[in-house]
C-alpha cells in the first residue's frame, strides 16, 4: 500500500549540530577472529541477492562459458528447462560471496572446497540467500592463526536447497585488537542435507547445431590432458565484479589495503577466487563442458597462488573417470581434474612440469617436489555430458 | 503496425559522391555558453532512458549498494514495493546525466546539488525523462565565467515526478567562440513541487536476516562519527559508466580532451560526479544505510576536487540529527553529514584534520583554514532508517 | 518435467586416476584454415546466444548510442515497436562473432564488410543464431594466405532472417602444421535472401523532446562533412566485451597470444572490429543518426588499422546522398561514409589530409597516395531520417 507522506523541507545542519571526538568515533569492522567461530554455530548472512537475467548473461559471458544451455533459451528449453538456468558457477560464486561478510571478511586466505553440490537449478530472477555453519575450528597454537571448517548453504526464495559445500579458512586470532567483530545471528535453522538428491529436467530432443563435434560423453577416456588454446587476460574489472556478485572482501579491489599487507597477498588486488575458477571452468568449456546437463559436484579444491590483473589465465583438463548415467538422460558422468595457470600456456606447463602437473600442490611437500608458481588453481569436477546423437 | 518495404540493394557511392570543403563542413557543439541561460527558460533534454531491471542491479551492486532494498527483491516485497526499486542514487545520477548536453556540456565545473529530493519510487523497467529550468544566470563580471543556478526535475512514463533538485553551475562565456550552441526547446510545460510529498509503502514485517544489528534507527545519535573501513579504488570502468547513465560530458571518457585541458580537470579523464557520490554512498551503506526505507533528500553537496581512474575512494559519516517519523512507518529520520576521501582512509583523515574534516571546504577561506586536498566530496543526507525489530 | 537423480557422493580420484602422457595429450584447437574453405560449403555456426535486454542497453549505452529508439521504450512504441529493438550494430556484432569459431579464429585480418542489411528488428530476448556459406577460396599462390569470401546469416528463434551480410577473411594456410580444425557441419539449408525486403513498423507520431534539431532528414545534403566533436578512449573493458558479444578470437583478450604475434596485430590485444564500428557509429550518433528509424544497410566497411586499449576514437561523417522515402514513413534516406580515426580528431585529420581522408585507403596505392596510420574504418551507411514534424 502507497501512502503519501510530509518530511517537510530538509535544511543544512552541519554547521551547528554536536560532533563528538574522540568520543563519539566508531570504525564497524566486519568478518570474524579465530575465537569468534564457536563450532555449530550458525551464521545467517545479510542482503541475499535476486539474479536478473542480464547479470546472468554477462556472468556467463565474462567468464566465458561455451555451453550453450547458459547462453541460449531455446536450447535450455530443448533440455527442459523454463528458461536458461544460472551458471553454477555463479550461483557458487555468490553464495560464497554473500557470507563472506561473516565468515571471511578477516581471514587471511580460502584453503579449500570440498563437497560442492547444486541439487536444483536456479533460473534468471531468483533470489539467493546464505547460512554457514561452523563445522570444526581448529586451534593450531598460541599467536598462530586457525583453521576453520564450515558448511555453506544457498537457499532460493522458496527456500530450496540449490547450493551446499563445505570450506576451509585460514583465520588470524583476535588477539590484542580491541576491535569488535559482527555478533552473532540468532539460532537459525540450517537445512542442509547429507546427501541431497539432484532435481533435473529429462532432455528432449536436442538442436545439433548448438555444441561442437568432439565433446560429447564418447569423446572421453581417463587419462586423456586436453590442453586448452585460449588464455584470457584478466584486467581491473574483476574490482567491479567482486561487488557484482556480493563479495565485500577490500582484498580485491581496495588497492591501499592491498599494498599495505605483506607476503603472498600484498601488492595489486588479489582476484577474487570464485572469479578464477570461473574463467578457468570457461575456458575449458569449449573443450570439456559445452555438453554438460549439469554440474554433479566439484571437491579437493584449491587456489594455490593469487591472480592479479594483468595476469593472463590458462587451463588444462584431465580426463580422471567416466561412468554410464541413467539411460534416459542419454548422457554419461565424466570426472575432470581442472587445473590453472597464470602466465603460462597449458602446452608450456606440461613440457616443464610434466606429470608433476597434477598432483596437488599440498602434496608437493611430503612428496619432495616444488611447488608450482604458475599454478593457480586445481579442483575435481564431475559433470553430465550429452551422449552423442545417433 | 509492421510493413514490408523493398528499398533496393545499396552501391558503392563515396569515388562519385559530391565533398565541398570548406564550405560544407559542420562541426555541431552541444552543452550552452553563459549567454545562452535565460532567467526562466526551460529546457527538455533529449532521448530520456528506459532502465532495465539487469542495469540497475549493475549499478547497486559497482556502486556498493549494501541495503537490500536495492538488490533482493523478496525483501522489497516485505517492504511494500512490486520489486526492487531503482536506487535514488541510480535515479540522481541518470537523471543529471540526461541534462548535461543542455546544461553543462561546456560547463568548467559542477558547483553543487540543494534540496535533492526523490517523491515516489523508480522501477526497473521505467522509462525517465529530464527538463531543466533556469533559476538565474550570475554574471561575475567581464570576461569571467558566470554562475548559472537551474532546478531539473525527472518525470517516468506516467510524467510523474520522481526526482527534483536545484544545481549550480560555473559556466564560460562564449566570447568570441564561432561555435553555435544548442538552439532552445519550445516553450515547455516544468512541472516541479514547491515541496512535493512521498509516496511510499508501509512495509510490513520485514525478514530479520536481511542487515546487520547496528545499523537501525535506535543505533545512531547526533555527534556520532563513524569511519567505514573499506576502500575502493576506481578504475577506467567509469569511462564507460559515464555514458551508461546517459551522459554526454568528454571530460569523462576522451582522455585527449582531458588533457588538453588546463588547471584541475586537466589530465586523467575525471570521474563522473554523480558516480564518485554513488560510490562513497555504497561504501558508507554497510554502516549507515543497510536498513534505510528510503533517501528522504540530499543538500549541500560538492565535489571539492577531482577523482580520477587508480584514485582509492574512502568514506565517513557523522550523524548530524535524529527525529521521529510516523508511527506506522516503524522507522526514523537520521541526517549524515557524508564525507568523501581519495587515497586517505577516514582514520588517518580524522587524525590528519580533526574537527576541520566536517568544515564545508566552501567555508574554509573565510575561517583562515586550507582545504584537504584529499577531500573529494560532501553532504547531507536524510535517510529514513528502520527501528529495530522487536 | 523435472525428477530427482541420485548420483552419489563425490569422492577424490586425482591421485590414482590414469594419466596418459604423451599419448593422451589433445589439443583442440578452431578456426579453419585455407584448405578447409569450400566453395559452397555451410557451416552451421555453435551455440547462439539470447540476447537479454539488459545486455542490449549496455551495448547501446556503452558504444554511446544516441538514438533513443534503442534507449528509450516509450519512444520505440511511438515508432510502432513493441519495445526498443536491439541496435543493429549489436546484431551484426553478435552474428559475426558466433561465427569466429568456424570462420576465422585462425584467420589473418578481416579484410571488408560488404552488403550488410537488417530485414527485421530483433528483441530483447531472441535468440540469435548464424550460419556461413563460402562464397569463393581465392588462392594467392603457394604459401602465401589466400582470400575467403563468405555469406553469413543471423536467424531469430523463428528462423526469420534478421542479418545478411558478405565478408572478406584473409586465411592462412594450413602448410605443415599438424593441428586439426573443427570438422565441416553436415549439410545444412542456408536461407539467405538475394535481396530482402525491410520489415519495419509505420511510426506514428513521435514525441518532440527526444532528439536534437539539426539532425533531421532536412538537415543533410551531399557533400557535406560532418565532425563530430567527442573522442572515446578505449579502455580494456574491450577484453570482455569480445565475449558479451559471442567473439571466441583469443587475439581479443590474451596478451600473451597477442605479444607473441609478429607484424601489425602484434603487441597489445586487437579491439574487435565489430566494437570498433559500434563505437565509431555512436560517436557519429548525435550528429547524423539520432533520428534514423533503421539502418537500411552498409557497404565497403574496411578495418584499415588496428585498435588498442589506451587509443582514443573519433569520428567524421560525410553525406553521400540523400532520396526520398514512402511518404507515409514520414522519412527519407541519407547515405554516409563514416571515418574512424585514433588519437587524432576530426578535425586535425581534415586538416592534414583535407579530401584524401575519404579515398578508401586500398585504393591509395594504385593513386600514388599514402595511407593515413591514424584511420582506422570506413564504411558507408545508409539510413532512414525522420523527417522534421510540422
């Protein structure tokens, strides 16, 4: 119901009204402290973000996905759907975003995904939220800082489950820092699932035109590396898009806080990972992915050194497993590892590092090995692929 | 009604086409001279703008919109609202925009924005329009740039007022220019309030989860300061921004023009006033705005100096008034003063300046006080702030 | 219809999964090369893209269109649309990308745009796709790049031609290299029109505020020169764009392949020619199209140098010719060459080259002239002008 109302004229006031200093000053900090994650508790994070179609498309765009199913509505609609569904990618890429305010505002660095899953497709104009629950904070000594393990989950406006993962954080102690972090959310519920079940349209008849020749579900064998040509230089956009998708992490894009940390984070804003991994799964996509119904899951994964802008992205895939689906999808799982690079193409990487290449950078060290410093990012990711049409 | 129409294949023309030069050489200019602001005139500016759903949430979001009124169309729903609103500030810096080529395209500066106020909501998908009326032209004697006040109103699709606000102007005289300025419109009808009401919803019970805990109308008191802690350092995004809000003004985007400039403008392309508010709004909206129902005014707005692209914008915000409004609104009126920085965060700002830091930059010859060449920005702001739930 | 899957739980493979090295190493790669060229051959171009409307103003607003018939829904419903319809410069460069994939992903330079025309409006939210037939594979003796010509067509969801245009590439040889290219599409139908008729609505009237004065179909006569007074410096938001706009050509967005180059598009990522063209057409908008209600077609549009971040465009327009319309479009037809230039304006390129600056620079040579290193396109265009109202 509108209403009109009468504020009356508003008039200067600054020159006479109180200022109180020192008194009056506050500097609101956001993000939690090592001893401000207390294990199961539940953090409802603020805002929620409806996703309109065009934000979508320039997600889908920008990051450069060649499947069809988040460019083109008539063929989502020939796979099932109302519309073009959002990018998982995206919807991880916010979720994550959104709870960042609460869970990682102060942390010192993301240390990994696990158990990514989407058991329902999100669509053009749907409206995200994000709970967190504190799974294990792990103490690793006086003055060090932590390791915190929490579940995420995203909620649409009916309040359906289309997002669940778990994380690791690096989070610094409070210590002496007279600063207050965010209180706590009250009890909330937190509906995630030990196993959510997937809910997907059954294709129908696909348009031929709409994919390439060579990345259907028979064009995959375990072992194959598939080396992707493209690299994308990443420019200061990724400032923008780091609000875009609701991260309010100065990390990425306040360059003064940047240049005033030190070690591996400090110098240019660091880009935010889920944009990364995004670019990286987009660059593939011509070569793995422009197939896929649906992204089954991503785990065991890791940004293994920071991209800036001026950094030129490269990705390579290999082929880990393949397995039938159910017959009436007419399509198969087939399990990727993705891996990135900065700076150096994926043919130039293999020549130098050889099989090294994938094994994961954490394992380097019991392993004996070096770590790599061109690779940014490694993950695991199963996805549906097509069958070819007979 | 569609038709068919045959116009025949076109040929190459332009080895036999006519070329009279000089004679036929136009060089059209747009923007007015000094001379060319009459007391009364009324100006409607050209092609007005239809805001789809997907640009304004691109704008809250790069702007760093923290209310979720502007980005999560379930809570503007609770709030009464058919969806999302456009943001206020979306609406000011769109609707100045579509009056620059009448009124400032040849101007040396914006001088500054009194009694801004916003009486009914813009949706995405509206389409607005601008007129702007002279107030008064102020000569400052010969040869000198005059001072030019105008009142702009923007009206939507229904020719109803949704923005009005009074603007100052520094503007050249033509001199001995040859150049031709933009004729006059017709004699127009300038529908603007003396002092127009609001027309808002009543919200209704609005979700707990959606903002934080210390940002409701009971949490601020006059004399307050509060420093927002995050950054944002603007990059060359803003070139194309500029014309995304539908301004014409080369001093945003023609890095040629920039510099060949002289004094403060020249150089680096300057940032588009309306987006340098916009940004330190959406800093300050975390801890100020983040529960307002809506932007009761703005007045006494500058632009002290210059932002351009790699500049780090900071916020702060001192709480000026606090009053009661209707009791079914469930909100109240807070007044901030708004201050905006480059390359200075508001704590080494506060420690740099002190109580000097709240002075209108305009006042601070006749105090004996130097301006902060960090300073980019000032005003006043009424917001109406939801109390917090009981 | 949608059902639920269970697919299980993801569990880590990477470390005992296969990898077969060398054997297994793909690497696809796009694009075709000489030999791959077909008199006759269609190639049926992947995936398509929806074009939300969103995106549509972004391109309108971010090239700096200044008709409001893309920017304005109440002014486009005055014309007899239904809504504002996609800039046809949008379209054409959405259709050509979509093709970059089989045409010329490996090609040298686009070398001429050549009988491009418009035969419907397109929406917000079609679906665009395209197809490409080789017209004729023009060798240039052994090893040396021959010369393509190809027809390309834009479909709508309904298959209703929307785009036709003719194009020149200039394409490598396969020689010794190894690389295989995509696979030719099966046989496909290839509805192209020998010379379509214009689907168009009767404008009724039309509301007096939204365009200029000057800019009517009264206001052009042959031999004119038009120079439009505002630069645009190029950022690297071109980087993105190339894929907003469906361009999978790597020399758009990663240095590394671009530095890696040799010759004339060597050094920094090459603007794609079709932003190039958008923004040289809205730096021309104010001054000659801000009342078209079509673009009729283009002819000889030739890419002449190279663009990059950090150039800034101009633009001068020339009137070839001017015809009558259908009286009752209320309308009249003026044929324009546009010049695009870098880092020099309009008017200081007039003055170095006075008449030579509209000779087509590949005609240069045969007339003993040199070409001019700051033009960058030419085209001609052909427009439909309202008519001043009475």
């Amino acid at each position: 119901m509108m209403r009109e109302f009468d504020f009356g004229r508003m008039t200067e006031m600054a020159p006479k009204a109180p200022l109180h200093l020192p008194a009056g000053v506050r500097a609101p900090s956001y993000g939690r402290y090592l001893e401000d994650f207390t294990d199961g508790a539940v953090f409802v994070h603020p805002r929620g973000m409806t996703l309109p179609r065009g934000l979508c498309q320039d997600f889908a765009t920008t990051f450069m996905e060649c499947n069809p199913l988040y460019l083109n509505e008539v063929y989502a609609q020939a796979c099932g759907h109302p519309t073009t569904p959002v990018s998982p990618l995206m919807v991880l890429a916010t979720v994550l975003s959104l709870g960042v305010q609460n869970d990682s505002e102060k942390a010192i660095a993301h240390l990994g995904y696990y158990d990514v899953h989407f058991p329902r497709p999100v669509y053009p104009g749907d409206t995200l939220r994000a709970l967190t629950r504190v799974v294990r904070r792990h103490e690793r000594g006086p003055g060090e800082p932590g390791i915190v393990a929490v579940r995420t989950i995203g909620l649409n406006q009916r309040d359906e489950l289309v997002l669940q993962y778990d994380r690791k954080i690096l989070v610094p102690r409070r210590g002496d820092a007279a600063t207050a972090s965010t209180p706590l959310a009250a009890e909330a519920q937190f509906p995630d699932a030990a196993m959510p079940l997937l809910l997907l349209p059954v294709p129908g008849a696909l348009p031929a035109y709409a994919t390439g020749r060579e990345t259907f579900f028979e064009d995959f064998a375990p072992g194959q590396v598939i080396l992707h040509a493209n690299g994308r230089t990443v420019t200061d956009e990724h400032f923008a898009w780091t609000y875009r998708v609701g991260n309010t992490h100065p990390l990425h894009f306040d360059r003064m806080y940047s240049a005033a940390r030190s070690g591996a984070m400090s110098g240019e804003p660091i880009v935010y990972g889920g944009l990364v991994f995004s670019w990286l799964a987009g660059l593939a996509s011509r070569d793995t992915s422009e197939n896929a119904l649906w992204d089954l899951g991503y785990t065991e994964g890791y940004h293994t050194q920071p991209t800036a802008a001026g950094d030129t992205l490269y990705a390579l895939s290999r082929v880990l497993d393949v397995a039938p689906a159910e017959d009436d999808l007419h399509a198969g799982i087939v399990t990727f590892q993705l891996i990135g690079l900065k700076n150096l193409n994926g043919a130039a990487a293999l020549d130098r590092y050889g099989a090294d290449l994938f094994l994961k950078e954490n394992d380097k060290k019991k392993l004996g090995k070096d770590k790599a410093p061109e690779k940014v990012f490694e993950i695991e990711r199963r996805l549906l692929l097509r069958r070819r049409p007979s």
